[in-house]
C-alpha cells in the first residue's frame, strides 16, 4: 500500500502547466489530458519516479511505457525511425499513434520504463494541454492510462480522481478527451510495420499512407519457442487479456436484453427485451464509431456503477474505430486474470 499523499486538482492553463512542469522534474506523478485518455505522467529518465508510477497504478512491472514528448524532433531524439516510422510520423503526430522503434544510443530513458526492452514507445499527443505541460517539462514523459490497473481508461479528471486521489501529486482537469479510446500502436522495427494495437488511428489509414498492408499482432519470434507454448512474444508484452475489466460481466454482440441486465446500446435500433434492462446508454444514436469511442470509457464505468450483475453490448461494426472499441470490448469481456 502507497501511504495516502495530498492529491491536488487544476484547471488547465499556465499556472497548472507550470505546477506540472515543476512536479514532473521533481519526480512526481501528474495525471494529465491527451486526445485519447487521461495519462498519469512521470519523468522517463528518473526510475524513482517511475517505480512510484508503477505502485500508483498497481500495475505489473513487466508492462512496459509509452515515452511522450512535445514533437517528432525530441521523438526521433529518442529513438531510431525507420522509413515507414518516419511517414507515419509525418502524417500522424502530432496525434492517436504511438511507435515502437529501437531505442537510440544514449537514450536517456531509464530501463524501467521499457522494461528492459531494446525498443521504445514514442508518442506525440495532439492536445494543447499535454504539448505545453510536455514542452515546459522539457524531458520525455512516460504515461500509462491515469487508472487503477485492470480499471477502465479514464477519459475525464474525475475519473482519474475516483481512481488514483491519494497516490498522486496533481491532476490537470482539461475537460473530456476528445477520441476516447488509447493510442493505436505500430512497431518500426526495419522489417514490415506491425499493428500491436487498434487505437484511435484506425488501421485503414495507415494503410493508406504506408500503401501497404500492416501485418498484425507481434512479430513472430526468431527463434522459435520451444515446446510449442503459448507464451506471449516480448514484443507487445503489454497486452493482458483483461486490462479493461469493469465489476459486471460482459455479454458482446447482445440481439436481445435478458432481465437485471444493463445495455450499451449502438445506433438507433435497439435490442429486445430493452424496457427489461436496468439501466441503458447509447454509446451513438446516430451510429457514429468516433462518437462511440469517446463515449465508450464512461458508459462502461456508468454502467458498472448501475449495479447490474451483466452488461449485455449490442453488435458494433468493426471497421475504423470500430476495431478499437471491439478490442476494448473483448478485453472487457475476457476471463479475470
Ligand atoms: O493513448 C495512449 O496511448 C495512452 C495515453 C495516456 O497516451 N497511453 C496508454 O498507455 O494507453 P498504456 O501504458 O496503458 O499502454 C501502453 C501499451 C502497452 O500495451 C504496452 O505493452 C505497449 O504500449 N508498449 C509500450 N512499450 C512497448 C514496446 N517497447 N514494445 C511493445 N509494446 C510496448
Ligand atoms: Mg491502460
């Protein structure tokens, strides 16, 4: 257990900026807003500061960190890009993607934060509130998800608060995130581009701009692992089945509402059995997948909190945003570790 610290709440501008700048280089925790979720920040190149992270989250230490910084020059500071990290941070960043390159040499980012990975996790936000705290800072950020591990992402301050008041030194309160969902995650690693993450980039346009098809899923290994074990590949170690796990079960691709449970809902029709539900939120009457995915994190914890035992998920389509949400959706729904 963490011994309770005083957890202080700021509206975004200069001085929360400053106040943030300042905690950061003194190896504090400061939860701030991006474009997809709340991060809890702490400086990449201080493992105390880190350690502390990890312990605030409760999160496992083998997961390794996103580094955040102000712009592609202090990204490519960090690591080696390739020439398909270098066009998708061209028409990307600042924005919803996260890369995964080789570190550089002398990369100034402690070992912990990688979990003593030779690759790196690089991301750009696109939110006025995270690129000042980020330049002020002047160092590289490592930010998970501002919640308890296991807990849904939150995508308000408040969220953050319910989750981590007494484990951290400052939240920025810079209203909703605007897309909702985390960061889509590609590795660059000099071979073809790999999807390790469906996130708030959807795949079609990186497709686009790569003019090929990403593969997906971690690279295979190279040599492979003996006994024909299903241990997961180093290289997306991060991805534990039930990350998203709300106190309710989860019932996905729900045509009807049985009674006692909760409905998200999709789109403007709704299931059967919907007068029998305990509670019901629309995650877009109009259908909208980005709507949808800003949405999504709340109405999950909203949900949980009605009490119903069962949060049945009507059919989403899994193109664009759809494929993170779905994704969210099925570690919501796996099997608690
Ligand atoms: O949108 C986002 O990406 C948010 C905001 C706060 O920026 N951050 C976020 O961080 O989602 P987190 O820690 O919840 O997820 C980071 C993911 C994990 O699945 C982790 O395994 C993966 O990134 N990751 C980090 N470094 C990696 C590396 N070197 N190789 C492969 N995967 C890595
Ligand atoms: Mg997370």
């Amino acid at each position: 257990m963490t011994a309770t610290i005083l957890t202080r709440v700021l509206a975004a501008g200069p001085e929360a900026t400053e106040a943030a700048a300042r905690t950061l280089r003194a190896g504090g925790l400061v939860a701030f807003p991006t474009e997809t979720v709340y991060g809890l920040g702490a400086d990449a190149t201080d493992a105390t500061a880190i350690a502390r992270l990890y312990a605030a989250k409760g999160r496992p230490r083998f997961n390794p960190l996103i580094a955040h910084v102000a712009d592609a020059d202090a990204a490519r500071r960090l690591g080696r890009f390739d020439d398909a990290a270098e066009k998708l941070a061209a028409a990307f960043w600042p924005g919803p993607l996260t890369l995964v390159v080789d570190k550089a040499d002398g990369c100034p980012v402690a070992d912990l934060a990688t979990a003593g990975l030779d690759t790196l996790a690089l991301r750009v936000p696109a939110h006025p509130v995270a690129t000042a705290m980020l330049a002020a800072c002047g160092r590289p950020v490592v930010a998970p998800s501002a919640n308890r591990s296991g807990h849904v992402s939150p995508t308000t301050a408040a969220h953050v608060v319910a989750d981590l008041s007494g484990r951290i030194d400052l939240v920025i309160d810079g209203g909703a995130t605007p897309v909702g969902v985390e960061s889509t995650i590609v590795a660059c690693l000099g071979g073809p581009p790999r999807l390790l993450r469906p996130g708030g980039v959807p795949r079609e346009a990186l497709e686009q701009v790569l003019g090929a098809p990403l593969a997906a899923g971690p690279a295979p290994a190279g040599d492979s692992a003996p006994g024909g074990g299903s241990e997961p590949a180093p290289l997306a170690p991060g991805m534990l089945a039930s990350h998203y796990a709300p106190r309710a079960r989860m019932r996905l691709g729900a045509t009807r509402v049985a009674p006692g449970e909760a409905l998200l809902a999709f789109g403007a029709r709704l299931p059967d059995g919907v007068g029998d539900a305990v509670a019901v939120l629309n995650l877009s009457e109009r259908g909208d997948l980005a709507e949808a995915a800003t949405r999504l994190f709340a109405h999950l914890r909203a949900l949980d909190a009605s009490g119903a035992a069962v949060i049945a998920v009507a059919p989403i389509p899994r193109h664009g945003l759809g494929a993170a949400i779905a994704d969210r959706l099925v570690r919501a729904a796996a099997p608690r570790g």
